[in-house]
C-alpha cells in the first residue's frame, strides 16, 4: 500500500512538475519573487492558479511537508508540495499549486513540517498576479518620421484583460539611455519625437491596475528592433536654402552694380594727382617739369603768385652771416638741379622749384663758424650760409623794411620764391632745399610740421637786429642738435641719415644756426608732402 | 369644478413625469464607475484601519459569499450571477446601514455612507442592464442561505467583504452583461 501510494505519489509529482516547468517563465518568477519577497511563504497566481513557495536551505528528503489552506470558514483542504530546483542559484524550493484557486476572498494558507506550522499567511489571490510578459511583440516603422507603431498581445486572461496596464521601454540601439511610456487597457502605442533613420529596441511589460486585480510587473519580453523613417524633409529644406541663397546673391549683386562706382570709390581710391593744375605737364611733357616750367612760365608763376598771396612768408631768422659771394658762386657752379620727388598741391606753387644740394662743405669751416657763433652769440648778424648734405638756406642780407631784395646771390632756382617774397612785401627769404618736399603753411602757433622743408609762420618776428634776416627752417623728421659740432660728427651727419619723428623746430624757442643736422639723402628722406 | 380639474390637470402633469421616470435606463457599460465605487469601498477599509474610538461595535453581519471560481463562472448564465449580485448587493446594504448606527466617527460614517449610496447605484446600473432581479429584497426575519451567505464578526471584516464583493461578482457579471456585449460586438 505505502508503495502505491509511494508511486502514485511520484507520478502525481511527476506529473505538476512537468506541468509546471512546461510554462516556461515559472522558474524565472520563482526566482525573482526569492529576491523580491520578503515574506516567509511567497505566492503568486500565474494563470488563474496560485502557487505558494517557500525555500528550504537544508536538503533533507525526509522532511514532510503539508500545506492546507482555506477560506470563507470552509474546511481546510491539502495541497500537494513539490519541490524545485532553480539551476541559476543552486536553490531548492518547494511550492504547491492550488487547483481550483478562489479569487475575490481571504484565503488561509498554511505550511507544516513534520505536524509543526512552519508558515502561516491570510491573502486574496486577485491581488498576486504575475503574469506572462505579452507576446508577439512587433515593432513598425509608421509612415511619419520619427514615430514607431508598437503593438503586442495581451495576456491570455479572460475576464482580466480590461484591468491591465502595460509598459513600453525604448532605447536606441547600443545606448543605455532608455524611455518609458505607460499605457492603459490599450495593447498598441505609437512612439513619438524620435530620431530619424535609426535603430531602436523596444521592451513591453504588463501588470494589473491595481484596481480589480494586483499583481507583480511581468519579465520584460525580448527586445524587438525597429527602424524609423528617414529624415525626408532635408531635400526640401536644402533646396529651400538654396533658393534663398541665390535670391539673396542677385540682390547683392543688383546693389553692388547700381553703387559700383561709388563702392570703387571706398575700395579703391584714386591716386590723387595734380593733373589738372599742371596742365599738359604729363601728356605733352611726359612729366618733365622743367620743360613745362620753360614753356608755361608766365603764365604759371603768374596764377601761382596768386595763389600765394593769400600766404604771408615768414621772415628768417639769420644767426649768423658769411660771405656769401666766393662761397654762392662756388655754389653756384656746383649747384646741380635738384629734382622734386614729390609735388605739391596748388597752394604751393613754388613746388616747380627743383635743386639738388651739393656735398657738405668742408668740416673745419663748419666748426669755425660755430665756434664763432658760440663765442659771439650776439652775431647774429651773421648770416651763415648753411650748406649740408641735404639742406642748406642761403640767406640775404637784408634790412628791416628793405623791401627790395638782393637777388644776385641768390640762385637762379630760387627767383620764383624770392619773386613770391617781394610780392608780399615782407622780409625776404630765399632758400634752397635739398629737397622741396613741401612747403607747408604753418600754423599760428609756429610748430613746425614734420615733412615740411620750408615753414612759413604767419606771425612776422620783429627781428633781432637790423640788417637781419630772420628764418626759420623746418626740416621733416630732423633734429636739432645745438651741441658744438665737432668736424667727424659733422661729416658723419654728412654720411648718415638722422631721422628722427620727435623733431619739433619751434621756432620762437630755437634760434640756432640751422647747419649740420639736416641730413637727407636726396629725396628719400623727405617725407611725402602734407597736404 | 374649476379647481377640480386644475387638480386633475397637475395630477396628470405629475403621473407623466412619473411615468418617464420608470421609462428603462440607458444601459451603463461602462466598468470605470464600477472602479470608483471599488476605490472607495477600499477608502471605506483604509479609514476603519486608521480610525480610533467610535469605530463601530463588535457585532455579526451576515455578509455574500465573495468567492470566484472561473472554471464555474464560465458555466453560469448571466442571470443566476445577476440573482446573486442582486442578493448580496442587499445583504451588503443591510450590514452598512446595521453598522452605521454603532459608528461614530464622523470619517468612518460618511465613508459607510458613501459606500451605501454606492450600493444603490450599482442597483440602478443592474437595472439599466436588465439584470436586476425581481425580489431583491430579503425579508429581515428570514434565515439567511448559507450557501449564500456568510457572517463576519467585526466591521473591517465587512468591509473587506465589500470590497472583494465589488471586484469580484459584481464585476464580472457587468463585464458578461449581454446588453454590453451587444454594444461592443
């Protein structure tokens, strides 16, 4: 008898063993309520039947278990136990399956070991669903971008499957960064707002609402893939840039042909020349100055003598004097034209003038003069004829309200300029620069500009003395060196160039022999003209 | 004679308006009133857990059977669930009211109270889908079936009846009610 009974025992077992572990998920729900629950004996209803487990460390086999349980003061009824063995944890549990489980009451479980309560627990089994995840699971690209028609199964549950709630967990394939989306009753969902042309996993699992029925979240189905739509709208918009662009071109260009001129203007300014103030000098003369002086002589200085009037020149200031004859006709015999290197703008007229100054005097006579100068400082009577490499004034002698000049030692190149003195009736200036870059109107206060050579102060400077001229020389980016001049710095003056930008020859202040400083080499020096 | 039939006149007027009144519902299908009626029949055990003093004596209710069993539910027609639904929805009417009258904690008697107007509206739903039955009420002095009935002993046990009443029987039989499944069909 203990033997069939034995028999029909394991055959009984046998058989809700094969039963059970034929649902595939059993195992994995036994295995997560093992970690989830915190109660001694864990149930849950997985397709309408309730199964109670509860785990056993100590593998005995004599150990008897009974489980009973009841509800609504009915008997107790037996249930049989069955023992599992999860392959994950290397664990044993033992559990039994309810047959006709009642729903929508208090039932009273209970667990004995060997005729002792091991386990007791009151529970309605409505409210321990766990369910199957949702099958077929299938994931379409709808026809929008960016979307995805997601649709499952329900559960196959009858009278339960308007109680359910699902989730819908989505990431972009290979990334960790997952969304989720909660859907009631409904087992289909669009997905929206996602990235064009890309590959998405998508997760589905359900629950009861918690309104009927309770239960656990089920196991999330296998990820299914799907691929959104590629972006159509870039051509459109490519094109529509495309289109702007070049609308936007034509009326750029329309602007900039109907301004080019002016536009030319800005970008591109013209060379200013004096052309039309010197007519022919560059067509007819190619540029010869001096054939265009010859030929437009009196007509020229006549209007430029004009134009002069409107500029009182200043008197010079004479430091000292010299004898200008032995040395002004060895000057003169010497004295080679000098050309402009730049030319001037109708306001100075005398820009036809063109000399080019000699070699430096000899040093020693230089010194001589200064030594005089120094020892005399009174001599101003002196005119001195400075003579540099660059630059030198000759000087009249001419007295104070003598409007007549003496002109015979006066180079010939610098007629016009002491024709234009005489015309003004002041003191007369004759002087000769290396290189008439400019002759600049001076400013009332005196201040000599940088790139002039010749300085015209309005002011007249009552003289010094009687007899003496008074001139002030400007010379651009020239400094002044009043220290006693020995004979190699002269020379050396003579060789090098001494520029320097802070110059300022104000002449009220600085009444010294203007010699030995004003080294220029030709016309590179001298700056361009100021206008 | 004027004021008589001025008087037969609104007598009229009113056994018209009576009339319309008894004219058949729309039918309710709609489970989701059935859910609010569930949420605060477990409102109604939430507040009998927190409440302290006035919560009622000790007493026996005689209370429905609340049990389902599917494989037998798919047997039964719709019309012995709608006689036991009908049956157990009075007996659940009769043990509030009995019950209200030993509370007196005003939070726990106006959830009762809700509970019972609840239960009269799932009446009117019945009725609207043709399952009322036609004796619902039970005679007080009447041995209550014991296959159909139950009793508890204390005021939380019958409310955790009700709840479980509701989801369960009550639900079901609304979800199999054939004038729903016309209209869903």
């Amino acid at each position: 008898m203990t033997k069939m009974s034995d028999r029909l025992k394991i055959v009984f077992m046998l058989c809700v063993a094969f039963v059970t572990t034929g649902g595939q998920h059993f195992e994995s729900k036994v295995a997560q309520l093992l970690q989830d629950e915190t109660e001694d004996i864990k149930c849950f209803v997985e397709l309408k039947d309730l199964t109670c487990f509860w785990e056993e460390e100590e593998e005995r086999n004599d150990l008897q278990y009974t489980f009973t349980y009841s509800y609504e003061n009915k008997n107790k009824m037996a249930c049989v136990v069955s023992s599992l063995s999860l392959l994950a944890s290397n664990k044993t549990v033992f559990f039994c399956k309810l047959p006709k489980t009642p729903f929508f009451t208090t039932l009273d479980v209970q667990v004995f070991r060997d005729g002792r309560m091991l386990y007791s627990r009151s529970l309605n089994a409505e409210n321990y669903l766990f369910l199957d995840p949702p099958r077929n699971l299938t994931v379409l690209s709808s026809g929008k971008e960016g979307q995805l028609n997601v649709s499952w199964l329900p559960p196959l549950l009858k009278y339960m499957d308007d109680s359910m709630i699902y989730e819908v967990r989505y990431a972009v394939e290979g990334s960790n960064m997952g969304k989720v989306e909660v859907i009631k009753v409904s087992t289909m969902l669009v997905l929206l707002g996602l990235q064009s042309d890309t590959r998405y996993k998508v997760w589905v699992r359900v629950k009861p609402d918690g309104v009927a029925y309770k239960g656990y979240w089920s196991a999330w189905t296998e990820p299914v893939l799907g691929v959104t739509q590629p972006s159509d709208l870039d051509p459109l918009i490519m094109v529509l840039v495309l289109f702007i662009g070049l609308i936007l071109c034509l009326l750029s260009m329309t602007v900039i042909l109907s301004h080019h001129k002016f536009l030319l203007k800005k970008l591109w300014p013209d060379i200013p020349t004096p052309e039309h103030k010197f007519p022919g000098l560059f067509t007819v003369y190619k540029g010869d100055f001096k054939e265009w002086m010859s030929q437009n002589n009196s007509s020229m200085w006549g209007r430029s003598v004009q134009v002069y009037t409107e500029e009182l020149p200043s008197p010079l200031e004479v430091l000292s004097e010299v004898s200008l004859t032995s040395h002004g006709t060895s000057q003169r015999e010497e004295r080679k034209p000098v050309e402009e290197d730049e030319e001037k703008e109708s306001e100075r007229s005398d820009s036809g003038l063109t000399d080019r100054w000699r070699e430096p005097p000899q040093a020693h006579w230089l010194m001589e003069q200064l030594r005089a100068l120094q020892e005399n400082p009174q001599s101003l009577s002196q005119s001195l004829l400075v003579q540099s490499h660059d630059t030198y004034v000759t000087l009249n002698q001419n007295s104070q309200g003598d409007g007549e000049r003496e002109v015979d030692d006066v180079f010939e190149e610098t007629l016009p300029l002491q024709t234009l003195f005489t015309t003004t009736g002041t003191t007369s200036l004759s002087t000769s620069h290396s290189d008439l870059g400019s002759l600049q109107q001076s400013s009332g206060s005196g201040r000599l500009s940088s790139q002039s050579s010749f300085e015209y102060p309005n002011q007249t400077w009552p003289p010094k003395g009687p007899g003496y001229t008074y001139m002030a020389v400007a010379d651009s980016g020239v400094s002044m060196d009043y220290s006693p001049m020995s004979s190699s710095r002269i020379t050396e003056l003579g060789r090098h160039r001494m520029y320097t930008n802070d110059y300022k020859n104000e002449i009220f202040l600085h009444k010294w022999p203007l010699f030995g400083e004003h080294n220029k080499s030709g016309s590179e020096s001298c700056m361009g003209p100021v206008w | 004679m004027q004021t008589f039939t001025g008087l037969v006149s609104v007598l009229l007027v009113f056994l018209w308006l009576g009339g319309n009144l008894v004219s058949p519902l729309r039918p309710i299908c709609d489970l989701r009133v059935l859910d609010h009626f569930v949420r605060e029949a477990r409102d109604s055990e939430v507040i009998m857990r927190g409440c302290r003093g006035g919560c009622g004596a000790m007493k026996s209710y005689f209370v429905p059977l609340t049990s389902v069993d599917f494989a037998v539910l798919e047997h039964m027609d719709v019309n012995g669930q709608a006689v036991e639904v009908q049956t157990g929805l009075s007996l659940l009417d009769q043990a509030l009211n009995n019950a209200m009258k030993t509370v007196s904690n005003s939070p726990l008697a106006n959830a009762l109270d809700n509970n019972i107007s609840n239960i009269h509206s799932l009446g009117q739903i019945l009725h609207s889908l043709d399952l009322q039955a036609r004796s619902t009420v039970l005679p007080d002095d009447s041995a209550p079936a014991s296959t159909q009935t139950q009793e508890v002993s204390s005021l939380p046990e019958l409310l955790q009846v009700q709840s479980s009443f509701l989801r369960g029987k009550v639900r079901l039989l609304l979800s199999a009610a054939p004038a729903c499944q016309r209209q869903n069909s």
